[in-house]
C-alpha cells in the first residue's frame, strides 16, 4: 500500500464514491470540503434507476433512506400534459441526505474529513483558507463550481444559468406530485420537480442566460412569468414559493468533457462530464467516476490520471451526446409542441432516449465493488 493516499478535494457524490472505493481497497483518502456538516446542493434530488444500483453497490441505499418511490415521468407543454412510465423504479431524495450519507460511508471505511475552502489549485496542491494541502494525486470533485487554476471552459455565448426552489411539503404538493417526475418545458428551457423524503418538493430549472436576462435578471420575475402561463405550474408552486430561497448558479458547460488531464490529476463528476439536467443522470456518472478514478489509482498511482481521464470521456461521450440532443429539443418551441405526442405514441422511442443517456450498466464505469 502507498504511504501516501490522494487528496480528494469535494466531499459530494463523486468525492465520496472516489473515497469508498479507495478506503476498501487500503488507501487513506482525504477528503476536503468546504463545509463540516452538508448542505443541500443546488443539483440533484432524482436518482435514476442506474443510480440507484450504483448506490447500493456502494453500501448506501436509497429507500433505507426513506427516498420517495418515482415510476412515472409526466412532461408539460402548451398547456397539456403527457405521462409514461419509467423503465424502472426511480427515487427523489435530496442532496442534504444522500451526500451525508455518502460522506458517512466513506468515513466509516477509513476516508478522513478535513474543512477548509479551496481558493485556488496549483498543479495537484490545493491552496485553502487554513493551509496548503496535498497528496499523491488530486482527485478534483468540486461539483458545477470551478476552482481557479482549474477552470473549464465556456462553451457558448447564450450559456446554461440554474436556479433551484425547494417547496416546502403540503398535502397539494404529496398529491400532484406522488410517484412522478415531472418537466416543464418552456422556451430556452425546462423546469424539474421531484418530491423528496421529507414531502418537500424540489423545483430545479436549466435555462438560457438570455431568459433571465429578458426578465430584468431577477429569478422571482422569471418565476412569475412561468407560473402565468402555465396552470400546472401554478398549482404545484401554489402562493407560498414567493417565500422560498431562489439559489443560482451560472455558465454551466452542459456537453463538456475532459478528453485527458495531466498526471496526478484525476477530473471527477461534473469537473470530467456535464449532462444536461433533463436527463437525470449526473450523479450516476459522478458516483462512476470516482469509482472509476479509484481504480486507475490504486492500479497506477497518479500516473494513471490521463488514462482513467480517456476511458471516463469514451463511456460517457455517447450518454452526453444523447442527453445534449433531448435537451435542444426540449428547449425549442418545435420541440416542446412534438414532445408530448411523441410521449405518448412512441414511449419505446422515449425509454430508447431515457437509455441511451445513460451509461450501461455492463460497462466497468458503472460497476462499483461489492458491500463488505
């Protein structure tokens, strides 16, 4: 065994599967976040059926946690609505629960938890508020937030922005929502909403900056604007969201993947891949990721980072292309009429687009080792 483990800098899904994998097979990771108790992330709270296999495989299980069961997607356009089933049994639980969890896992297995914050990278040495701090090999899982030194790039000049409102739990909302996911298509975007283990609703939108530009660049008005022209809408959000916390965050490279990294340099989650929301799937390809990661390491040591960086581009090309596709026609005004007749006279068509997003699960990236 290494004398030195790596430094994983993000204690969230990918930083955590990362730390598992590695404190099973011997190593001591590190793990270094910003924040000693977990916070609920602006991303996530729907986990596929994918994810849901992963997640077991890495001792955590989603309805030990009291997950809210999800077996239908029902899509909103133009006033009219479409629902069909999933391929499989999906769950809504927010981030706050899974990430603790996770990081619970990780730390009963031998992970360390250190607090600091990250202000800049140099090479694999991350420098923090505290201190420097370093490892043999840096596996980079800071989430959609970049750390300077490590920027990805920006790939358009109309780019994704993200607002996020959780909805407080209220026997409408249990009713509406009960067993569904649900999409609400607008022009240059959508919005997502889950219900959680808690009853709280999750209400995540992806859209275009020029959107929120149009409405002053105040979310509230942009809200607003939604709930005015769609009834589904406003009965979901009902007259208690207006006070709610609206969290943002902007220039989200949907499509983006690191093709190869230097040396001891190990891209994780959406540091390696970002896929676009609609398809539900980020935290699957941030738990294989770290796992992946985890392997090439304990294999190679930091040397193995562009190889495991050329592998986790190759699996995840094809999902990301998929995902890329659904959400530029989800996002047009064509797209948005034909995508409830198309829900419901061609569902193979739409469990064909809901599968080819996401990464096989007979491929090495989705499988993680078994629970001891």
């Amino acid at each position: 065994m290494r004398r030195t483990a790596p430094l994983i800098l993000g204690a969230g899904p990918a930083g955590c599967a990362a730390a598992i994998a590695l404190a099973r097979n011997g190593a001591a990771p590190v793990l270094l976040d910003r924040d000693a108790k977990v916070r609920d992330c602006l991303c996530g709270g729907f986990l596929s059926w994918r994810t849901a296999e992963q997640l077991r495989s890495l001792g955590v299980d989603p309805e030990a946690l009291g997950a809210n069961p999800v077996e239908r997607l029902a899509l909103f356009a133009n006033g009219q609505e479409a629902v069909v089933p999933l391929p499989a049994p999906a769950w809504g639980l927010s981030r706050r629960t899974l990430d603790d969890a996770l990081r619970r896992r990780a730390m009963v297995l031998g992970a360390t938890l250190e607090v600091d914050t990250a202000r800049e990278v140099q090479g694999q040495t991350v420098v923090g508020q505290v201190r420097r701090w370093t490892g043999d090999g840096l596996f980079l899982a800071t989430g959609k937030h970049d750390v300077r030194g490590q920027s990805r790039p920006r790939l358009s000049g109309d780019p994704e922005l993200g607002l996020r409102v959780r909805l407080p739990a209220t026997a409408t909302r249990h009713d509406l929502l009960a067993g569904r996911i649900e999409l609400h298509l607008f022009t240059g975007g959508y919005a997502g909403m889950v219900m959680q283990e808690d009853g709280s609703a999750n209400l995540c939108l992806a859209l275009r900056k020029s959107v929120l530009a149009a409405c002053g660049w105040t979310p509230a008005r942009l809200l607003a604007n939604l709930v005015s022209h769609s009834l589904a809408l406003q009965d979901r959000l009902g007259g208690d969201w207006q006070g709610q916390a609206i969290e943002s965050i902007g220039a989200i490279p949907y499509g983006w993947i690191a093709e190869t990294s230097p040396p001891g340099l190990f891209r994780l989650g959406d540091q390696a891949a970002v896929i676009p929301s609609l398809a539900g799937e980020g935290i699957s390809i941030a738990l294989a990721s770290g796992e992946l990661a985890a392997r090439h390491w304990l294999e190679g040591g930091r040397a193995s980072a562009p190889a495991y960086q050329r592998a986790l581009a190759k699996r995840a090309t094809g999902p990301l292309r998929s995902a890329k596709l659904a959400r530029a026609f989800a996002e047009s005004p064509i797209g948005a009429r034909l995508a409830l007749p198309l829900a419901r006279h061609a569902q193979p068509l739409l469990h064909w687009l809901m599968d080819s997003s996401r990464i096989p699960p007979d491929a090495p990236l989705a499988q993680a080792p078994a629970a001891p």
